[in-house]
C-alpha cells in the first residue's frame, strides 16, 4: 500500500509540472524510502550542496528543494540506525527534478565501550564494570559465557538490550585462583544478530610453596616424643597450617600416615608438637610439613625409636663474660636403664646434636639432678644455642634448647663531683676502674635535666684518653640556674656503653626580684612604704636585699640610699623609708646580692605629700559706717610655702574662691587684714573667710565668721 502511495505522490508531483519558458530555477523533489521493506522513512536529514538550507523528510517520507538555479547538486541523506547516503542531481530550469533515495539499515550488533578491562596487581581490586551498547534499531537478546577459572562472576550475564540503550556489566574476579604473573582472558558477549570481545587481564602474585626443615625429635620416651621443625620460609602466600605427619614406614604425608598433628601458626619460626600413643622399639618417620593455598611442602625426614631414654631440662646459661659461660641443666627421669653419660652439646646454628656440636662437654655423674659445666674459648658477640644431653643403651635425649650470646666485658668507672661551677661552665669527668674485654673505644660525660641521662637521649662531651684513672674535661654552654644530672661513660665500638653513677649540680643563676608599685595609702608627707619580691633566690642564694631610692631615676646602692631588709628565701617584703621631703619625686628599686653580684628589680617612682598650710579667721571689726576690718592669721606656711593669702566674703554659708575675694598681700605666718566696704541696703548679714591657696592649687580656710549691717 505504501508503495502505491509512493508512485501517487511521484506522478503528482510531475503531472502538476508546467512549463514555463520564462522560469530560471527548478526544484527537487522526493522521498526516503526503506531499502528493505520500502516503507517511507520521517525524520530523515537531507542536505544540499551547494547551499546551506537542510530539511527532514515528513511523516510521509518526503522532501524538497524549490527555486534553486539551474546546475548540478549534491543531495545527502542521513538517520540514526542507517547508513547514509549521497547522489548527485542536475536541477533544470523550470522543471521539478525526481530526488528519490532507498536507505539502508545498519546491521544489528552489540558492541561494548572498551577492547581491555585491566584488573592490575592490585589485590584490593576485584571488581570492574563495562558497557555493552545496542547502536542498532532492534532490540537484542545477548549473553556472556566467561570460561575462565578466576572469573568469579559476570553481573548480569544476559538480558535483552533495548535499541540506542546501555546497559553496565560488572566482573568479579577470584585473585587466589590467579597464576603468578600476567593473566588474561577473553569474555565473549554474545547476541541474536552479532558478538563483541572483551579481553579481562589481572596480574597475580607469584605463589611458592612454604619452606621447611625437619629437625632430630627430643624428648623421645617409650610412648611419646617431641617432634621439631623449622620454618625457613613462609611462602607466598603466607602458609596458613604447619605440623608433622609421622608413620611407620618412609616418606609420610597427609594421604600416607599414621597420624597429622598440628602447631600453632605464630612468628616463630621454629615449632615443636608433643606425640604419644606410641610404640616401644617401633621406628617412626617423621616430617615437618606446612601448607598454603598452592598445595603442601614437605620437610626433610628423621627417624626415631620409641625407647626409654632419660628426659632433662637445659636451664639458662649464666655466668656470661666475652669469652667464658657456665651451662646448667636438670635431670627429670634416668631413663632404663640409667644414663650413662651426660653434658652438654652447643653450636652457633640451633639444634646442636652430638655430630654437630662445636665442642662436646662431659658432666660428672652423681646423685645431684641438677649439673654444670664451664666452657671457655666463646667468640666475642656470638650467639650459641646449647642443649644439654643424657646417653643411656638406648640412645642420646637431649633437652630443650637455649640460646646464648658471648658478650663484652664492660669497663667499670665511676662519675666524678662537678667542680668550677658558673652560670654556663663546669668541669665535668670520671674515674676508670677497669678498662673491659675488649677495651672501651671512647669515654666521655653524658648530662641533661632529666635524671639517668645516656649518650643516646641526652647531651654528651667525648674526653680523649684511654686506659684507667682520671679523666675530666670543661662543659660549656650550660644554661644558668639549671639541675643538671651527670654519668661518666665509656663505650665500646658496638656502642654499648657502661656508665658511672648518677650526679648532679646547679650551675649558678642569677637572683631574680622585682619592686612593686607604691600605694598612695603608704606614703606621707616625709615617708614611703617601699616593697620588693623575691622570684628566684638565685644560685647560690642571695645573702642579703633590699631597697635602695633617690631623687634620680634608676638607683643604685652605691649612688643612692639603701634600707636591708632581713630574710631568706622567695617572696615579697617591704621597709619603711623615713626622713624623706615634702612634696619631692623619689625614685626606688628592690635589690639582692648573691656571689655572682647585684641583680635590681624595676625602678618605681613616687612623690611624697605636700604639708599645706593652716588658716584661722577671726571676727571682723568695724571701723565706721559700711566700712568693715577682716582679720586672719597664717598658722603653718605649709611646705612647700602657700602663694596667696586673703578674705573671701558673701552672704551664703558656702564659700568658694570666686566669691567676693581680697587678696592681702605678704608671706610666712602671723595676722593680716584686710579692710572692705560692704555697703549693701538690702543685706542683714555675711559671711567672711580667710584662705590662703597652697602650691599644688588647693586652698586651705580658716573658720568662718558673720557680721551684721550695721547700717540697716
């Protein structure tokens, strides 16, 4: 039906053309088509060249170009899902020109967003995703297969993708299941119309089996015995079991054994495990084994009979020099029959035995369960493993092992007392007893402000010099008024080091004071209360503070006066100063003397009060009419001196010096007068006061004193 629409439309465009000889342009005209199924296809870009106008088709598939000048184009066409499509059309004036295009669709695929998914070394990472696309125009059904032993899980692995959709997958891998090294593989993703490949890599770590070795068993009785193995390496991974198989015939293994038994996983190396249920004069094999997730390795095999032989415990050397150790050890059981020998056997590898034993040390037999042995001629800084040893006819038994290492023989010294103290030096050294095995290399003090100080953690001044006695040497750089604890030392070339006793000394420090502020409340017209505070009394003490004070700033004792002030120790004090002048600055400093000389606090200054002058008023006097005397009398001066003298006058009780004033001139003490006219009509009464107006401004009055107008 859509093909017949097609040729309606394609016969109508041509019938409905008319030519016009006068018409300079033509048109295009067509339709998109389905190459497949030959329906029209809507939204179809179309595009012109030359020109710059592109269009669609319409839901009916069709387009068109109009008035274009007559030539020769090219038509291109393009959608989604299909592939695109050019053609190249000579445009007639007056004509509409046949544009028809059968498009073609894309193939249906899936694809995925990337060739590679690289999970690297990385043991943390186990988990990456990837997308598969559906660019096509159908939906499609796909599935991925992994086959691959370290691919844990592929999510989702099927499904049907939607056309122009994503969909995310993620892949889960088991790194344990990994090969040392590089690792890939490839995942297929398989659809109803096509398949896409993934490659997946991981680099595993590199695996080994553990390592181990079995040792000669211990302890070995008539039903039981001690096995023993060392690790000597752990394998990688790490080995996560470790134990013994043992059987009566050769080369047991966990399928061929009479029984496993298990040890402890711990960070030692070396392990034991204690197995009984065992048969009288039946031999077994043993073998140390440890197991990883890459399989079982085996250690070397031993042999042993299950016999009564005695049992012992090797106790802690003692006695250890550079060169000599006393080894010790414990009978527990004499075996059947009775040992015969015992002692003890060492090496400089762990495990000795009686054929790898560096020197074989007998022990007298007697009825003492616990035995000894000296042994000489060790290797200075060497450590030996000793295990002591009983034999009887049945065999040797050994005991359990100890370890031991030779050491040097320190020097022995002592600390000397500090002597030339000052406030930053002191001479500082020690006394060496012994030199050592071997001799020490350096020597020296080692001090600080924290008790037991070491010439690892505190400050240290090397002494030249070797062999015993004396030897000293001056500190400098000390910080005064510190504790300083001291030890001697002398230290061999491994560094250890052998220390004297513990000293200590204070280097001298100055006294510290200050002076305090004078308060007004202490201080008078011809006295102060001065006080000074003690904060540090110095080293050594002080032996004597006090105040010194002038009228120049900064005071000293030798320029100025001084007051002592009797006392020890810190805290505040103070003193009296007495026979001072009124009205002065004065100038004053706490001190303290010590051995290392004069330490002054701050300077404060104060002044002393002024003594003001004393004013008496007495009646007036009158002469005649409104003519009045006052009279008054200059007491005390003051000191310093008052500057003006006189009368104020006025009808109110309270008086200030801008009332009505006369002032009367003259100095020092005795009466003065005044005489004034208070001619007033309208006042009964006033009121009169002497004054006198001191140096610093204040004003010192007499008593008051009324008188009447007498011309009222």
């Amino acid at each position: 039906m859509k093909k017949i629409i097609y040729f309606m439309i394609i016969a109508t465009f041509f019938l409905g053309c008319k030519k016009n000889d006068k018409e300079t342009t033509g048109g295009i005209y067509g339709t998109v088509a389905d190459k497949t199924t030959g329906e029209l296809v809507p939204t179809v870009s179309v595009s012109i060249s030359p020109g710059d106008k592109p269009t669609v088709t319409g839901s009916d598939g069709t387009y068109s170009f109009v008035e274009l000048e007559a030539g020769d184009y090219t038509i291109s066409i393009s959608k989604e899902g299909y592939k695109p499509a050019s053609k190249s059309i000579t445009v007639i004036a007056g004509k509409n020109i046949n544009g028809h295009f059968l498009i073609e669709r894309i193939p249906a695929i899936v694809t995925t967003d990337r060739e590679v998914l690289d999970f690297g070394e990385n043991v943390g990472v186990n988990t990456l995703s990837f997308s598969i696309v559906n660019s096509s125009y159908i939906d499609l059904i796909w599935y991925i297969e992994p086959d691959c032993i370290w691919i844990k899980e592929v999510k989702p692995s099927s499904g049907t993708l939607n056309f122009g959709r994503t969909e995310v997958i993620t892949v889960v891998i088991d790194r344990e299941k990994l090969v040392g090294g590089n690792n890939e593989t490839v995942v297929v993703v398989k659809s109803s119309n096509g398949r896409s490949e993934l490659t997946v890599k991981a680099i595993g770590v590199e695996k080994t089996l553990a390592g181990v070795t079995t040792q000669d068993p211990t302890n070995i009785s008539a039903v039981s015995a001690q096995l023993n193995g060392t690790i000597t390496s752990e394998g990688k991974p790490p080995y996560t079991e470790r134990g013994f198989v043992y059987a009566t015939t050769p080369q047991p293994s966990l399928g061929n054994m009479i029984r496993k038994i298990t040890a402890p996983v711990n960070t030692n190396t070396i392990f034991s495990a204690n197995v009984d249920g065992l048969d009288l004069n039946i031999t077994y094999y043993v073998r140390a084994y440890a197991t990883n997730n890459i399989g079982t390795a085996y250690g070397n095999e031993v042999s042993f009979t299950a016999k009564v032989l005695p049992t012992l415990n090797t106790l802690s050397v003692s006695d250890i020099t550079s060169s000599t150790a006393k080894f010790n050890a414990m009978i527990t059981s004499e075996g059947s029959p009775s040992y015969n020998e015992r002692g003890f056997v060492f090496a400089t590898t762990s495990q000795p035995t009686l054929s790898t034993t560096i020197r074989k040390i007998t022990a007298e037999k007697n009825a003492n369960t616990n035995y000894y042995a000296n042994v000489n001629g060790l290797s200075l800084n060497t450590t030996y493993y000793v295990r002591a040893y009983a034999i009887n006819n049945d065999g040797t038994a050994y005991g359990n092992e100890v370890s031991f290492t030779s050491e040097a023989e320190l020097a022995t010294l002592s600390t000397k007392t500090a002597t030339n103290i000052t406030t930053t030096t002191a001479i500082l050294g020690g006394y060496i007893m012994t030199t050592g095995t071997p001799s020490y290399t350096e020597r020296g003090v080692c001090y600080g402000t924290s008790p037991m100080p070491t010439i690892d953690n505190n400050s240290k001044v090397i002494i030249t010099g070797s062999g015993t006695g004396n030897f000293t040497q001056q500190v400098s750089g000390l910080i005064s008024g510190i504790k300083y604890y001291v030890r001697a030392y002398a230290k061999l070339g491994d560094s250890r080091a052998a220390y004297g006793d513990e000293i200590s000394f204070t280097t001298y420090g100055p006294v510290v004071v200050n002076t305090l502020l004078v308060m007004g409340a202490d201080i008078t017209t011809s006295t102060a209360k001065i006080f000074g505070n003690i904060l540090n009394v110095g080293v050594p003490a002080y032996t004597e503070k006090g105040i010194c004070y002038g009228t120049s700033n900064n005071p000293t004792i030798e320029t100025a006066s001084k007051l002592t002030v009797s006392g020890a120790g810190t805290g505040s004090y103070s003193t009296m100063i007495n026979n001072l002048v009124a009205y002065t600055r004065y100038y004053a400093r706490a001190y303290a003397i010590n051995e290392l000389g004069i330490v002054y606090g701050n300077t404060v200054n104060f002044s002393t009060k002024m003594e003001k002058s004393t004013v008496s008023t007495q009646a007036p006097t009158f002469i005649s009419g409104t003519l009045v005397k006052f009279n008054g009398t200059i007491v005390t001066t003051g000191n310093p001196t008052y500057n003006e003298r006189g009368f104020i006058f006025r009808l109110s009780y309270l008086f200030t010096i801008s009332d009505t004033q006369v002032v009367v001139a003259g100095q020092g003490t005795g009466s003065f007068t005044a005489t004034v006219n208070y001619d007033n009509n309208y006042i009964y009464y006033y009121s009169v006061k002497a004054y006198a107006i001191n140096a610093d401004g204040s004003i010192s009055y007499g008593e008051e004193q009324l008188f009447w107008n007498l011309g009222l």
